[in-house]
C-alpha cells in the first residue's frame, strides 16, 4: 500500500448545481425514497461520466472483456501457476452479471475481494491493489459499469491446480490481502495523485512487478519489471533505472507512450501494454482518460527509486 493509502485529502472541484424541473425533482424524489426504504433497485451514487475516465485508467478493466468484445461481459482467459481463471461478466445482466448486486456488494468484490456468498476471490483479481482506491472513486466507477450494457454471458469456472480452492483463497488474503482504510479522496498533488493511480488505480505493478511463489507482489522489485509476465513474455523495467528502466526518458516520453503506444525510439509496444492503451473489446484505455491524469502518472514514474533489474527482451 501507497503511504498515501490513508491520507486525508480533499475532492476535486464539481460543477454548479443546476436548477432542477419540477419533473427531475419528482425523480430525484423517487430514487432518495428507494434508496431509504432499502428496495433492491440498484441506487447509483456515483458520477459515470468520472467512472468512465476511472475505467480507462484501469486499461479498461481488460480481464473482463474479451477482445471482440462486448465490454465487461467476460469471458477471457487468464492463465496463472496456479491453474486458469476466466474473467468474470460485470455488465448489468441480472442473472450472469452483477445487475442484482448492491452497489456495496460490487466495491466489497473490488477492493475486499468478498463475493456476495461470502466467499473470497481468487488472488487473480487483484483486488488487494484496488483496495486502496479512494471511496469517491470507486462509487464512480460502480455508477459506469451500471450503464454498460448487459449480456447474458454465463460465468466460465476456473480449472484450479491447488487443493481445497476456496479454503486457499481466503488464506492467501489472509496473508497478503488489504490492510487499513481507503481514503474518501485520491489525492490532488500531481506526483502523490501518480502514485496513487499507479498503485490503486491503472495497478502498474501487477504486470510491471515480479511475483513471489505464493503469487505475492515482490515488493523489492517494484515495479521493476518480470522476465515472464502475465502473458508469458518479459514486461519491462519502469523504475529510474538509467541502463535496464526508463531513466533516460523524459516525462513527457512517457506521457507520450500512455497515450499512443509509440516509445520515444518509435517502436511501438505490443501485447498486454498495446491492450490497456487502446481499451479491450472497444471500451476506453488509457488513451481516452484524461491527459492531466496521465501526466500525473508519468510524473510519478519518473520519480521511482532506481532498480537495476534486467528481464531481458
């Protein structure tokens, strides 16, 4: 966790409030009395027009969209040590997808990894990253997926190599899952708020961070690379590191590369990287989110403490 984790910061500037009709005021209405009588339509209390910025910060939520597509209806395959997983359907579909789940029930599964049964996801689904995503945040991206549009996509089951499953997930969290409290708001300081993205939003580290044999994040390797990513191939080295990472880059090389792809020699890059640049199944990445946001981002990473560490080509 970012030792912005549990800092206390406030929101970004809103717009004014505009006047309602008498007819928005009868719905607004409407909702807050759902709302309080705790009737089981779901009660957006999010921004969705934010949540979609957030989501192309995530590149995409791309473990939940195949890449034909359709956004968040599931389906891709997600090969691990521990077996093969398959992203889960998270449009609004009320029977395959998360359309019956309260909003709480979906930021739990984000940031807890709690299932609505009470079960624990598997590690797979980095949930201990998203859990320090501020509590703004993460409503707006719950109001976003609200407004994707549902498919039916049965829930493929995971082929699991270790024994007693269920039993392992919960021990894992148990040991590595999330400690502490999420901060109402991210941060506003640009290098602050880059750190925060890498860590609980865009979760840089879980491609560009080496893993223990348990599946642990190997901390003392942050973000400096792994010579067999999630794909199989070598994921670079994004540390300050002058000969093996970026430290010969400029911020604005790397604010470049987050918004076409291209490196500052023009090589483009390709796999996962490509992916999370360009949105899964045609939904936004990194180059639809917001280009202050990303300048924070690359910011940050040029600040990085420098790691020797070369994972090859």
């Amino acid at each position: 966790m970012s030792e912005d984790f549990n800092a206390k910061t406030r929101r970004r500037e809103g717009g004014s409030v505009q006047r309602l009709l008498p007819a928005s005021r009868l719905r607004v209405f409407a909702l807050s009395l759902v709302c309080l009588l705790g009737w089981s339509i779901p009660c957006l209390a999010g921004d969705p027009g934010r949540g979609r910025e957030l989501f192309a910060l995530a590149g995409g939520c791309g473990c939940h969209s195949m890449a034909e597509g359709p956004v968040g209806a599931g389906g891709r395959e997600l090969p691990t040590p521990f077996g093969t997983f398959y992203g889960t359907n998270i449009t609004p579909d009320a029977e395959t997808g998360i359309g019956a789940w309260s909003d709480e029930e979906i930021i739990a599964a984000i940031r807890a990894g709690v299932l609505p049964d009470g079960s624990i996801e598997a590690p797979v689904m980095p949930y201990y990253q998203y859990a320090g995503m501020a509590e703004a945040d993460v409503r707006d991206l719950v109001a976003y997926l609200r407004t994707l549009p549902p498919v039916r996509r049965e829930n493929r089951p995971a082929s699991v190599s270790l024994p007693l499953p269920r039993l392992a997930f919960r021990a894992w969290r148990l040991l590595y899952g999330p400690a502490g409290q999420a901060p109402a708001e991210a941060p506003v300081e640009a290098v602050a708020r880059g750190r925060y993205l890498a860590d609980h939003v865009s979760i840089c580290g879980d491609c560009h961070t080496p893993r223990t044999r348990l599946g642990a994040l190997d901390t003392s390797l942050y973000l400096a690379g792994a010579s067999q990513g999630p794909d199989g191939d070598p994921v670079p080295n994004i540390t300050s590191d002058r000969a093996t990472g970026i430290g010969k880059w400029k911020e604005s090389d790397v604010l470049y590369l987050l918004q076409t792809g291209f490196e500052p020699d023009m090589d483009n890059v390709q796999g996962l990287m490509a992916e999370v640049i360009d949105g899964h199944g045609g939904g936004p990445g990194y180059k639809d989110a917001p280009e202050a946001e990303l300048r924070s981002l690359a910011k940050y990473l040029k600040t990085v403490p420098p790691v020797r560490h070369d994972v090859g080509k």
